[in-house]
C-alpha cells in the first residue's frame, strides 16, 4: 500500500463500508498513533481524560427507522445515502432495524391501496416505496426488520378502537402480502405509543398483535411505551408525574390485557430524570418478567434537556444510560434515532461526533 488512505480505502471496503471517502470514516478521525480497534485506528488522545472505562455498558445492537417524520425533520435520503447508513448502522453493531410507522396520520411509506380507498384523499401519496427499500437494505446488510403499523394519530386516541384495528387488519394484510417474502421481515411493531391507558390502547394492541401475528406464522411484536414521567409533554403542561409504584400498576392492568399478542416491550427512556432512570428500568424487568415477555430498552439518542427539538445528545448521558440499562439487566437495547441522532452520515454534525466517542468506548470500527 502507497499510503495511508489506500490503507483506510482497503480495510473500509473489507468491512462493508460505503464511500470511503465519506463521512463515517473521517468522522472516527484515524490517528497514526492511536490504538488499533477491529483495524482501524482509533483516536488515543481521549484517553488521558477518560473518566469512564471503555467498553462498559449495554451496546446499542437496533435502532427505528423514521421517515414518517413527526417532529424531526427529513433529511431527504435517496437509495445511496440510506445504503451508507445502514451501513455505518452494521460497522456499529446494530443487527435490528424497526420502521417507526408503516403509515401515519395522512402519510405513507409505500403506495397503500387500503388506505386510499378507505381515507381517501385524506392520504398523501408517497414519492417512494420506502417500506420496499428498507426492506431491500436490511436483506442486504443482514438485519433483522420490524414493521411497524399504521397509526392513524386520530381514531384510537379519541377511544374509536374498532375503527383502528379494522384498517389496521386490512393494512397488515396487505403489507405481509406484498412484503411477507423478504427474509429480513423478522416481526412487527405496534406504532401507537402510550405511557398509560389510553382511549383503546388495550383492545387496539390485542386485536391488532393477534392478527399480525396469526396471518405471519407468529412473528413477534414489539412495542415501545413511554414513561409518564417529568420530561413528558403532559408532565410539562401541568400534569402529574407517575411514581414507580403507579407506573408499575398502569402497566400490570394494561399487559394483562394484551397477554398472547405483544412479544417485547422496550420503553423509552427518556422522560424521567437520569437518577430515577435505573428504578424504572428494574420495573419494567420485572413487569416483563411477570407476563412472559421479553424485555429491551429504547434508548433515546436525542437530547430533551435542550430547548431546541431534537438534537444529538451529549455523550456523557448517553453512556450513563447504556450504563444503566446493562445493571437493570435489559436484554437489549435500541434507539431512538441512529440515522438522525447518531449517524456519520446525518445532517447533524454531532451524531457524527456521537457515532466516533461510541465506536471509540465500545473499541468498534468505524
């Protein structure tokens, strides 16, 4: 080899990276003398100040994929650029993608022929075929792909449950029937998201788990509540903040409901504050524990301490989250959101900085 960039060129293209030359790996900033990581090299000048050692803490191995946006703003990702972030995803470690929302609200990841003819020209058609293309891009790179629902962000939450789960029965089985043959569809998110009981949040998760799971040979579902906790928008309006003990019985009551429908739950984790976090954490363990099912962590990778929404967090409480979650005992953890929040490739240029400092404590590639 010439130089150093035909080496970082060879061992990037070893590693299935895509453009060499672009950011994930000018992001991780080589360093001729830094330590050797999977054959990269990684910055050493950190390490004088390390206050936490490396390699502790839960690893982030999934992440959701949002672009039925709500309050994120797109990046306007073609083909390319999604196969370099999932790419940067699979140098990381991450094995599990979950798509947000299969519809929400007026807008579309494919062309839904149910939705069009049942809301009409209340639905925006979509440009792309964004479910075909992840589902592509995870087949590729080896992932595992959760679908997630429609959520119509209107019907449930007014306590129409019947009206939420019959389109969501015909949307379903129109998504496994044009989809289902993918061998990275692994399962299936429930995209409403709850802290407590809400509208028919319980019969809407029981009716809907039981019939994705019946028309796709019992894939798993997953869903990813929220803690009814000070940082909650309602909290912040007025509302009171759950206890533990509230919080513990909120959920008892609402997954006893959806018992034989709903796999893996994964609450967010960042409505409460970083020293309550641990003791949720243990509780929604054992409340897993209790009913049977398996139990992730959703990892927020963006800041809610900020008066801008959303930006990259810091470093410092995302690894004491991760921190966290590994002592709770979580089975898992995922996030909210890698390719906004955490990529090299995001029109942040903090996730990209986030994506170095967590390749360096993990000892990763990148």
């Amino acid at each position: 080899m010439n130089n150093r960039r035909d080496f970082l060129k060879t061992m990037a293209l070893a590693a299935g990276s895509v453009p060499v030359a672009g950011m994930a790996l000018t992001a991780c900033g080589g360093n001729e003398h830094g330590t050797i990581a999977g054959g990269i090299r990684l910055s050493a000048s950190d390490d004088k100040y390390r206050l936490i050692t490396k390699g502790t803490g839960l690893p982030i191995t999934g992440t959701f994929l949002d672009e039925i946006t709500w309050d994120i703003p797109s990046q306007n990702w073609g083909y390319d650029k999604w196969d370099a972030d999932f790419g940067a995803m699979k140098q990381m470690g991450i094995d599990t993608v979950i798509l947000i929302r299969g519809a929400f609200a007026r807008y579309m990841t494919f062309r839904s022929e149910v939705l069009m003819k049942h809301e009409g020209t209340y639905m925006y058609e979509p440009a792309f075929d964004l479910l075909g293309m992840f589902l592509d891009l995870a087949d590729k790179h080896g992932m595992k792909f959760y679908c997630g629902i429609f959520d119509s962000g209107r019907y449930w939450i007014a306590g129409d449950a019947q009206k939420e789960v019959s389109l969501n029965k015909l949307f379903l089985d129109e998504v496994w029937e044009k989809y289902g043959h993918h061998p990275s569809f692994y399962g299936w998110y429930l995209s409403q998201e709850v802290s407590r009981r809400k509208g028919g949040i319980i019969e809407s998760f029981a009716e809907i788990g039981k019939h994705a799971k019946s028309i796709s040979g019992n894939k798993p579902c997953l869903i990813s509540p929220y803690i009814h906790g000070l940082k909650t928008d309602q909290v912040m309006a007025g509302d009171q903040a759950t206890t533990v003990e509230q919080h513990v019985k909120d959920w008892t009551e609402i997954l006893s409901g959806i018992r034989g429908a709903v796999d893996i739950m994964a609450f967010q984790d960042g409505q409460v504050d970083y020293h309550e976090l641990k003791d949720y954490l243990v509780a929604n363990r054992e409340l897993a524990e209790q009913f049977g099912i398996e139990c992730w962590t959703n990892v927020e990778s963006f800041d809610r301490d900020m008066p801008i929404r959303f930006l990259p967090i810091r470093w410092d409480k995302l690894i004491k989250k991760l921190i966290h979650s590994q002592e709770a005992a979580m089975s898992k953890a995922i996030t909210f959101e890698f390719s906004h929040f955490m990529s090299p490739y995001s029109a942040y240029t903090q996730a990209g900085n986030l994506y170095k400092l967590y390749c360096e404590h993990f000892m990763l590639p990148c």
